[in-house]
C-alpha cells in the first residue's frame, strides 16, 4: 500500500531537517518517483522511521502542502496530489531556473562571459548527444 | 490496599520461617522464663512489625510504593490491619505449640481468654504507639525508632504483666477487663492511624 | 488543539540547597516531552511532585485532567514510571516482584509482560540483586509497559545504560509513540538522546523553566555561532545568552538567531546548537550575569 520512499537525512548539515525532508520529498514527486495519488506514510509512522520528532514530519508535510505537492485527507493521511502535468512541469521549470541563476553567478565569480558560459552549455550538451 | 498487605508478606515470607521456629523453640522451653502466650502472639507480631519496617528500609520500598495506584490513606491503613493479621499468625503458631506441648512434649502449656486478649491487646498498643513515631522520624531514624520500640515492648509486657499479677492476686473482675483491654487498644488504634494519616500526609515521600 | 496530559501550575518547593519557585509547565498529549537540565536543576523534585510522592509549599498538579492531590490511584492506573533507581526488592525474583506489581493494576496483559520479557531478554527467575543497573531498568520498563498505560514518565532513564539498549530504548519509545493519545515525559541530564526523537523540550535550571518548546521552536531561534573576538561589541553580547571566550576565538549562544544573522552572517560561523550547547551556554551566562 505505502511504497518505501528512501529519505536521507544529516544531522551535519546546517538546512533544518524538516528541509531536507521536504525537498527530498518534493524531488521524487517532480521527478515522478512518487505517482500521483500515492500514499504517503503517517508523520508520526515517518517520524519513528526516520528517528526524529512528529513535529517535524508534520512541519515538513504541511510545507509540501502548502506547495500544493501533497494533499492531506484528515483521517485517512497524505497522498501525493494528483496535480496536472502542467503544474509539475512548471515546478520543474522553476527548480531549473534555480540551477540556472547558481550557473550564472558561479561562472561570473569565475569572470566568464555569458558567451562563454554558452559555448560550455552546447559542449556539455554534444557530448551527452554522443554518448546517446 | 489488600495488595499493599499482601506485599508486605511476600517480601516477609523466608522471616516467618523464622518466626514459625522461634514459637516452636520458646513455646516449648518450659524453661525460659516468660512461659506464656504472651511470647508467641505479642512477640511474633512485633517482630513481623520491625522486619517489614526493615525490609522497606532496605529496599526504599516507599520509593516504589509511591509510584503504584494507591492511595496515601491506603498506605497507612494497610499498616494497621497488618497487625491483625500478623496476630492470626501468631495465633495459629500458638495452636501448633499447644498441640506439640500436649501429644509430644506432654507438658502442659496453659491458655487463657485472659492471657490471649492481654497478649493481642499488648501487640495492638505497641502499634499505637510505634507507627506514628515511625512516620514522623521517616526512614533515616528507622533503626533507631525500631531500638527504641524494643525497649517499648519490654516496659509494656512488664507493666501489663504486673496488672495481670495483681488481676489474679486481689481477684479483680475479669470480665470489664476482657471486655475493655481489646476496645481500649482499637481505639487507641484508630487515633494512632488519624495521627499517622496526618503525619504523612504533610511529608515527602523518601527513600 | 492538543490536550494537556499533565499541567503543573505555580508549582513551588522550597529545600537548603535549592528551590523550585513558581514553576507552571503544561506537557502536551501524543508527545515525547523531555525535561533537561544540570543534576540538581530540580527534575527529579519537580517528577516527584507531579506523581505526587512530594508535598509542595504551593501549587498543584493535574494529570489527565484530574488532581494528583485528590485522585492520585485512578491517575497512576494509568502511569508507567521508570527511574532508573526503582527500589524492587532485592531478595525477590523477577517474576515474585511482578506478582507482587500486576495485581495493583486493572490493565494489566500479563502476554504483553511476557513478551516484554523475552524482548529486553530477562528471565522470571533471576533474583533482583543479581541484575544489573541496566537490567533493572529494563524489567522497570517491562513492567511500565505491561498495562497499557497511557502516560510514560521516565525519571533519567538512561543513566547506566550502554549505548546500544539506549539505542534500541528511543526505539520503543517511538514505537509507543505511533498511538497519538500516548504521551511521554523523560527527564535526563544526557541530551543527546532528546536530540532526535524529543518534540517537545522544558528547560530547567536552578529550579526555574528556562523555556518549554517545541524542538523545531527551539532550534528556530537558538544558534551557535563562532568566530573571531574582533567581532564583539556590546551590541553582539547583548544578544548572546552565553558566551565562551578563548584567544583563539569565541563560541557563543542566542535565542535570537535571526537578529544574528542580520548583523554576523558572513563573518562568523552560525550553526544549530545541540541541546546540550543551549544547556552548557545558559548555565554559563547565567553565572556571569549575576
């Protein structure tokens, strides 16, 4: 019924668990490892998986909630929403732009030109072409 | 509160062995100078008394007792019937030291109503007095409360035993004796129980 | 929208040594509470009041909603107490003391004991003076957990215990703690095991609740930051509640973590504090701002 999910979590890491739970949570949804409609286990079941305090696991769903990734059934618990491809496609697009905005500042600290930053993009992306 | 006595006789039970071989041997040692039953219903129960109070001292039982579902009243209550019962026993000891004088022994060892209701009211009063004292000194003074309760005894047998004297010497009526020696001692019981109720119901409870 | 499973109002006990003054503390329902401070902070007096075991000066104690004063046998019905001291008796067996624990208790499931047994791996027939310090908890908790009580307190629990039984002890707790009307107090000098798996956390020192809050709470606002002693002015030390000072640097705490930030972040290192930093710290402070 509840399919595992592997969730890692560090102590050493200074992003507050809750974080980290809801961004490894919100990758698998948007990478599709979580279908749509999928059960989600308890907080408190999370919570004794995971070692930590049902308050966080609770935090950490109400934030997926808020993104609209999860909807919460009271009674019955928490399923991945069963959201449109559009939806997720612009979370994507957002978490891509993300990625993007680091490239950018990185290469500057670098003293790249855009241009160069380009010419490196379309190098990557022949060589991924090769490889198939 | 049944449970809070029972416990008190599990944790007892190899000291009633003791006890059981202490009536024997006195109670059928002509010999021994205090021949009655007064040794083997009045002396059993306070040594019942001042082993479980030293078993709980030991084992700072009132640190567990304190964690059950009881009831401070219940606590100190249960105390108090345990000296009825500890009587029974001595009771029954003293059918078995009867029965080994008269079909073993065959000597004869003399039983009064008299001498039974002196013994058991000599008991209940050592009660009256020791209980309140041992919940108002607390633990830490307990062995002393228990020396000072063996001194206690021997003044009440002594004293009781010379009214007993005098009793049968200018043939005082037995009967209101009889009658008023067991009221005596439950009321003063109960008093001592009121007292001891109040005591420990303003203290801590302590190891 | 939580209930109160234990509240402690105004709560005052006065000793030589020390006192606990005025104490109000609530302990939520379906939760792990566990209760900090130094040895001598006042944990044990203040659990010892709640079950009752104690007489305060003033104040008073409701569990379950009732008086521990007045209705202190329904209330421990449904307590499992675990100290780490727990004063069984000595010369008895395993199984004599359970027979003498059970009957007190209207729920008891004595399969539930059994297995409980056999998963802490005690045997019924071993005498208490021959168990360990470690073993003697465990058959307390064996005990604590055989009749299905609805509230744990746990009094250091974890002291004398080997690291790999406390492991597997936060495991059972978190067990228990998948039925949300189950509720658990656990007071312990050593933090690193309410690091994890605590919800909620009540702060005591020197007799008086520095703070009860939510771990996530907690760590909201508390952070450890570290860096040169250049950078402390009096603005910075006002926000630090206590502050270790060497010549290579310092190593403070403070509850306002994000007025830090705004005045340190990029010059000196701020991270989430452990329970134990937030205790060391104001312990510190406190003795500095006398």
């Amino acid at each position: 019924m509840v399919i595992p999910m592997n969730l890692i979590l560090s102590n050493a890491s200074d992003e507050p668990i809750y974080g980290q739970i809801v961004r490894q949570i919100r990758n698998l949804i948007l990478n599709n490892e979580l279908a749509p409609g999928q059960s989600l286990p308890s907080i408190r079941q999370l919570a004794k998986d995971l070692g930590i305090s049902v308050i966080t696991t609770k935090r950490a769903y109400e934030e997926l909630e808020k993104e609209g990734l999860i909807d919460s059934v009271v009674g019955k618990g928490s399923f991945v929403s069963g959201a449109n491809p559009e939806f997720i496609r612009e979370q994507r697009l957002r978490m891509l732009e993300r990625k993007m905005a680091e490239m950018v500042e990185e290469s500057r600290l670098l003293h790249m030109t855009l241009d160069e930053l380009i010419d490196h993009i379309r190098l990557i992306d022949d060589e991924m072409e090769e490889k198939g | 509160m049944y449970n809070l006595i029972r416990k008190d006789f599990i944790a007892m039970r190899w000291y009633l062995l003791f006890v059981l071989g202490y009536a024997v041997f006195f109670g059928t040692f002509s010999g021994f100078p205090v021949f009655s039953p007064i040794m083997i219903i009045t002396l059993p129960a306070v040594m019942m008394t001042l082993f479980a109070a030293n078993i709980e001292l030991r084992n700072k039982t009132m640190m567990f007792v304190g964690t059950l579902p009881v009831r401070r009243k219940q606590i100190v209550l249960a105390k108090y019937i345990s000296i009825f019962l500890y009587l029974a026993v001595g009771l029954i000891l003293l059918v078995i030291v009867h029965l080994v004088n008269e079909y073993i022994i065959h000597q004869s060892f003399p039983i009064t109503v008299l001498s039974l209701i002196v013994s058991a009211g000599i008991a209940m009063t050592y009660s009256a007095l020791y209980f309140p004292i041992q919940f108002l000194l607390g633990v830490k003074s307990s062995n002393i409360v228990s020396f000072i309760s063996i001194f206690l005894m021997i003044f009440l047998i002594s004293l009781i035993g010379n009214v007993a004297d005098k009793a049968t010497e200018f043939n005082w009526p037995i009967l209101p004796i009889m009658i008023g020696l067991p009221v005596a001692a439950i009321i003063l019981m109960y008093l001592s129980y009121r007292l001891s109720l109040s005591i420990f119901r303003r203290k801590d409870m302590e190891g | 929208m939580s209930n109160n499973v234990i509240e402690i109002h105004n709560l005052t006990k006065r000793f030589k040594q020390f006192s606990l003054e005025n104490v109000s503390l609530d302990i939520k329902q379906g939760f792990i509470t566990g209760l900090i401070g130094a040895n001598g902070a006042g944990k044990s007096t203040l659990i010892r009041l709640a079950m009752g075991m104690a007489v305060p000066a003033a104040g008073e104690v409701r569990i379950f909603g009732q008086s521990i004063k007045e209705q202190e046998a329904d209330i421990k019905e449904r307590i499992g107490f675990v100290a780490d001291d727990s004063h069984f008796y000595e010369h008895l067996t395993i199984r004599t003391m359970k027979g003498i624990y059970a009957p007190f208790y209207k729920n008891w499931d004595e399969t539930l004991f059994k297995r409980n047994l056999e998963r802490f791996e005690l045997s019924p027939k071993t005498k208490i003076k021959s168990l360990s310090k470690g073993m003697k908890m465990k058959f307390s908790l064996a005990l604590a957990l055989s009749h299905k009580a609805d509230l744990l307190i746990m009094d250091e629990p974890t002291a004398g215990l080997d690291p790999v039984f406390r492991r597997e002890l936060l495991d059972i707790l978190a067990d228990l703690m998948l039925d949300e009307r189950k509720s658990i107090l656990f007071s312990t000098h050593i933090t690193t095991d309410l690091d994890r798996v605590a919800d909620y956390i009540a702060f005591l020192h020197k007799g008086k609740l520095v703070f009860n809050e939510s771990k996530e709470q907690i760590f909201d606002r508390y952070a450890m930051i570290r860096g040169d002693n250049e950078l402390l002015d009096a603005d910075v030390r006002k926000l630090f509640v206590g502050i270790k000072e060497t010549a290579v640097g310092f190593e403070a705490l403070t509850n306002n973590r994000s007025a830090v930030e705004a005045l340190l972040s990029g010059h000196a290192h701020i991270e989430r504090p452990t329970l134990e930093d937030i205790m060391f710290l104001t312990a510190k402070g406190a003795a500095t701002h006398v």
